[in-house]
C-alpha cells in the first residue's frame, strides 16, 4: 500500500491542487460563515415569534379570565336569580340558570346555599373536594375567586362570585368553563403555533399533534428538560410556561413552532451553496492551469534541459531563460554556479594532484581500509615497506594470506572495535628469513558526517632503530651491573664483619652456661645479618635474571590480602591500614605472584616510611579499561631529586635497605606494559599509583 508520503507529484499537479484547495477552504469557510449567519437569523425570527406566541397566550388566558368574571358579577347580580335563591325556588333557578348557561357557553353553573354541596346546578357541575369547599368558604364570607380544576375529561376555569340580597349573602354563584380542545384551536388560531395544556393527568391538545410528540413533550418536561426559553424535539422548537394567568404554577402550557419550512429553506440554500462552490472551483482550475502552462511550464522545461546538461558533464552550456522574473533570475544563478562549478574543478584536480604527491613522497606507509575490510587505497610506501606488488593489494581484503598475519590481525581488530586503536604499537613480521619491525597507529576514518566508514593504518619501519635501541639497552645494563658489583660487594662485606666478629666473640669469651643471655642475643644478630644477606642475594638474581611473566585472571582482592599476609605486621601494632571495598572488581589479566611481590614492596615501603600510629590505604578501580592500584601513607615523604632516583638500582634512603626492591617492581610493573607513578612530598607523605 503507498503511503501519501511515497507519492510524487509534478508541479503541475501541486498548482492545480492548490488552486482546488484554495478554493475548497474559500468555499467552506464562506459556506460555514452563511450557515451561522442563517442560523443565527433564524434562532433570532424563532425566538421572537415565539416571544410573540407566549404573550399571545397570557394575553388570551387574562381576557378569557377577565370575560369569565364579568359574566359572573352579572349574573349574580339578576334580579330573579337573587329572588329564586332567596326563597329557594329551585326549577326556577335551574330554568334561569340553562338560559344564561347557552347564552354564554358555560360548561356549568352552580348555586350553593352551603359550602358542602350545591343547591342547583346546570351541566356537569364541579366535584365536591375540600379545595372546593376551601373556595367556597371565602365566597360566603364576600370574595371573588377563580380556580382552576381537573374534570372528568378537560379541565375547568371556574369563577365563584357571592349573590347578595340586602346587603347579606345568601349564596355563591359558580361558572365553569372547559380548557377544550375548541379553546386550544383558539390559542393556536391567535398565536399561529402549537399548543398543549398539562394539568394534573389531563392534555389537552387541539387535536392535529401526534401522540408520540406529546408524550415526548411531556416527558421532557417531567424530567425538567424544557427551559423557560426554547429547546428543539422533533422538528418543533417548544417552550414551557405556567398558568400565572389562571394562579396555578402546577399547569403548563407547552408552545410548539413547526420548523419544517426552515429546515426546507436551508437545505435548498446548502445545495445552491455547493453547486455554486462547484462552479467556481472548476472555473479556478481551469484558470490556474492555463496561467501555470503559459507563465511556469515553458521557463521550467529550459532549466531542467539545462540542468540535465550539467548533470551529463556538460558544464559550458548556457542557460537561456528570455522571462525577467524570478525565472530570470534562477537562470542568471545556474549560469554563476557553473561558472564557480568549473573553478572548483579545477581545485579539486590541483588537491587531488598535490594530495597524490605528498602520499608518493612521504616516507610512512599508509593504508586506508573500508568496513568490509578490503584495502581501498595505500602509497608507495606501504608498498615499499612490506615488499608487495601494487596490483596484489588494492581491493583485497586485509584479512587474506597477502598480508603480514600481525599486521593484519591488528588492524581487523581496531577495525571492528572502536576500543582497539592503537598509536605506535610495535609490529614483528618475518620477510625473507628477518624479522622487522614496524610501529603501526590505527585510527578510524570518518565520513563528513562523523558516520565511520572504514580505518587509515599508519606504519613505519623502525628495525634499525630498534637494533640501536638494543644495543644502547645492553650497554646501559652492564653499566647497571657494574655498579651493582660494588654495591652488592658493599651490602656483602658488612655483614660478613659482623658475622665474623660475633663468631670470634663466641669462640673467644663466652660459653652457654656461663652467659646465656648474651649468647643469645650474638647469635640471634648473625641469625639477623645471614638474613639480610639472603635477601641481598635474592634481589641481585631477581634483578639479573628477569623472570617470564604468565598472565592470567586474578583478583586484585586476592593479591592485596596475600600481600599483606606476607610482611611481618606484628611489628607494627599501632600502624591502621585500611584496605577500600574491592570486591566489585571483576578479575584482570596479570602475573600474580609478580604483582604480589610488586605490592608487597610498596606497601613495605609505606611502613617503613609512616610514624608507629600512622595510617596507610589501599584502593583500586578500573580506568577505562585498565586496573588502577593506589597505595598511599602519610609519612615523612621525600623531596624531588629522591623521586627522580627512586626506581634505580640501590639507590635507597635506609640504612639498611639494598635499593632493589622498587627498580624490581619498576621493571616488573613495565613487563605487564603498565606505568608507576609516584607522588610525594617531605613530611607530606606518598602515594605509589600502578596502572596495568
């Protein structure tokens, strides 16, 4: 499936889909704009014709009420009716009463003598409730009242009014009227709507709204749905008011507006809107093609032939545009970036030229290598060095059997790990019966982005300097020696006195039973001085015949605590040495009995060189690969000059030491490749770093 990002549209197309946009969102937005207006004007007409429709209504209630009450104070007013009810002439009553009940289209009247019942009545007469009688209380006592009650089948608006003879009231009068479906009509007549009345269980309606409109109605409005403003159900926008009119908050009166007309008008306006909308967008299509082919398609088609020219090598084509536009001006610039094009050129040959010279000429041989390990270029150098035919190392890989196995094996490695370069290292590789020597540095090579792309090698032979190097070595070490001759023939002589003098001594003056004290303490110092003999002779062979170092994974942890179990700390009771958590180191490569030996030195050393309460640590950590070991005291430390002579051999600041023990741990620190530094100041004590 092709994704709306894999699409490629010509310029055309993105024009012409422009345009259609363009007027799409002018059409939409313009559409959107005369549909609120609409809306709005329509809200607005809906709202005041039903404005219009509510004071319609309370208008037509108060004159119904107003008409029923003049109707009542007449009639209770007759001359007959007043005479009939006073003497109780009861056909009579009725007569008059059916008479007055046609004339004004009244759906009862009643005359009540006592609250609790009627005397007589004509048409369906009120029940008898205890509201009635409540009202009818009030009349005997001289007001007017109306209420408004539930029938059988409508509901009534009934006016009491008191029938008084010589100032004294002899009874009420009653007239009903029903809230029928002919008086609904009415109120749909005058205020051009629809309209429903709700009291107690009864709805009334005129008759031409269906049930299931009314009773959704209703309802909405059991559950409080219907505002006193406008709300929308089915076509109809409906308000609610109460019969203050009447004084009975309880009633309702629903108005209903059909909107059937407006929804028609709007959808008639929404179709004109589109065909319209239509019309416009194909007349702008049209248009916005024919303007891109005469203004943008002709100039366009003289830089891509142009540019397909440059893209072919052809960099002295002209680029020919006759519009002065921005056309013009693009051609003006295709032209200047030819020109600077063949400029460029021309600096890149002469680089590349002064780049080739310097590699033919240079005396290092160099080797660049991609990430699939193919040789990818070289110099005559690296040729030279390792005695190869041009054409048997270019596109090889430096893995093959064309390559020194050495040499090729250090530079697959920093090839593959980043961690691996290397700078200097020195490389063996046999040729024709003689080993030589090179020193190889190993960097990545980088693209202008910074991605790797391959590795450079750079090497150099350096045999001869090596031999001279060697014979310089030998040189020095037998200068080494003789000063070790005198100085081991010093160390030797001392004790040797000592041993003889304490001999002749026993020999000469003392026997066990006489002082055996004594004896004891002459033998015990030839016991002592033969020791130090030992450990003199022992160094010198350590020193004269360095032993082989064999690595292997060891604990750092291990070798500070055997260390430790080696020097004679019941000596030193006073003397803290803190050793730092080491178990989180994992296990390095290394001789452990010679590490052992080396630490077992230093920390000797820092013994010797603390007060009887002082402290020593020792910690290590890992350094970027390399195992770090610090031993540090805070003793008498040592000025600068001793520093620089430390590590030779028998130089030392003991009177009884033989100056062996640091250039033995020097050299034994230099075998596993690593370095010793020392730090130190006097009376600010020191610290021996080892770094493998």
């Amino acid at each position: 499936m092709i994704s709306f990002k894999d699409l490629r549209l010509k310029i055309s197309s993105k024009v012409a889909l422009s345009f259609v946009i363009l007027v799409l969102l002018q059409g939409i937005v313009t559409l959107i704009a005369l549909t609120l207006i609409v809306s709005r004007t329509q809200n607005d007409s809906l709202r005041t014709q039903m404005n219009r429709a509510v004071s319609g209504i309370e208008g037509y209630l108060q004159e119904t009420l107003e008409a029923q009450m003049v109707n009542a104070n007449l009639l209770s007013g007759q001359a007959k009716v007043i005479d009939y009810t006073a003497f109780g002439l009861t056909n009579l009553l009725r007569r008059e009463l059916s008479v007055y009940r046609s004339s004004l289209q009244m759906d009862s009247l009643s005359i009540y003598l006592e609250p609790n019942a009627p005397f007589t009545s004509v048409g369906n007469g009120l029940m008898s409730t205890s509201a009635l009688e409540a009202q009818l209380e009030r009349s005997f006592q001289g007001e007017k009242t109306f209420f408004v009650t539930s029938g059988v089948e409508h509901i009534k608006l009934s006016v009491l009014t008191p029938i008084a003879r010589e100032d004294r009231i002899i009874g009420v009068l009653s007239l009903s009227r029903s809230l029928d479906p002919g008086f609904v009509q009415n109120l749909e007549n005058i205020t051009n709507s629809k309209i429903i009345l709700l009291f107690g269980n009864l709805t009334t309606t005129a008759g031409d709204l269906s049930v299931p409109i009314i009773r959704k109605i209703i309802a909405a409005a059991e559950n409080e749905n219907i505002p006193a403003g406008m709300t929308r159900i089915d076509g109809f926008v409906v308000s609610s008011l109460t019969m203050e009119s009447f004084r009975e908050p309880g009633g309702k009166i629903f108005c209903l507006l059909d909107t059937t007309e407006y929804r028609r008008i709007i959808t008639r306006y929404y179709l004109i809107s589109l065909i319209t909308t239509f019309l416009i967008l194909s007349i702008a299509l049209l248009i916005g093609i024919f303007f891109y082919r005469v203004t943008f398609n002709r100039p366009f088609q003289y830089l891509l032939k142009g540019v397909h020219k440059i893209s072919e090598g052809d960099l002295h084509y002209q680029f020919q545009v006759p519009a002065k536009d921005e056309f013009g001006d693009l051609a003006k610039a295709f032209n200047m970036m030819r020109v600077n094009l063949i400029a460029r050129e021309r600096e890149l040959l002469q680089l590349s030229l002064y780049n080739t010279l310097i590699l033919e000429n240079v005396r290092t041989g160099i080797i660049t290598v991609n990430l699939e390990e193919e040789v990818t270029t070289f110099n005559p150098a690296a040729i030279r060095i390792l005695s190869m035919d041009s054409e048997m190392v270019k596109g090889v890989k430096i893995t093959s059997q064309v390559f020194p196995h050495s040499l090729s094996e250090l530079i697959g490695e920093s090839l593959k790990d980043n961690s691996s370069y290397v700078t200097g290292k020195e490389v063996i590789i046999g040729q024709r019966g003689q080993n030589k020597i090179l020193a190889l540095s190993t960097s990545p090579l980088l693209s202008k982005d910074g991605e790797k792309i391959g590795m450079i090698a750079i090497f150099e032979d350096i045999t001869r300097v090596k031999q001279l190097e060697e014979k310089l070595s030998v040189s020095s070490r037998l200068a080494a020696l003789g000063e070790m001759a005198a100085g081991v023939a010093h160390q030797i002589r001392n004790p040797l006195g000592v041993m003889k003098v304490s001999a002749e001594m026993l020999r000469d003056y003392y026997r066990v039973v006489d002082d055996e004290r004594n004896y004891q303490r002459i033998t015990h110092m030839m016991i002592s001085e033969i020791d130090t003999l030992n450990i003199v002779i022992r160094n010198l062979l350590d020193f004269a015949r360095p032993r082989d170092v064999q690595k292997s994974p060891c604990s750092i942890n291990e070798i500070i605590r055997c260390s430790l179990g080696s020097l004679p700390l019941d000596k030193y009771p006073a003397l803290e040495i803190k050793t730092l958590d080491l178990d989180h180191l994992p296990d390095y490569l290394m001789d452990k009995s010679l590490i052992e030996q080396v630490l077992s030195n230093l920390i000797l050393n820092a013994i010797q060189a603390s007060p009887p309460d002082g402290k020593i640590q020792i910690s290590a950590d890992m350094k970027q690969g390399h195992m770090q070991i610090i031993i540090q005291d805070w003793g008498c430390g040592f000025d600068e000059s001793t520093r620089k002579q430390i590590f030779n051999p028998f130089f030392t600041t003991k009177s009884d030491g033989t100056g062996l023990g640091l250039s033995i741990s020097h050299r034994i620190i230099e075998q596993h490749s690593g370095t010793i530094d020392v730090f130190s100041q006097p009376g600010g004590g020191s610290t021996f770093r080892v770094t493998l």
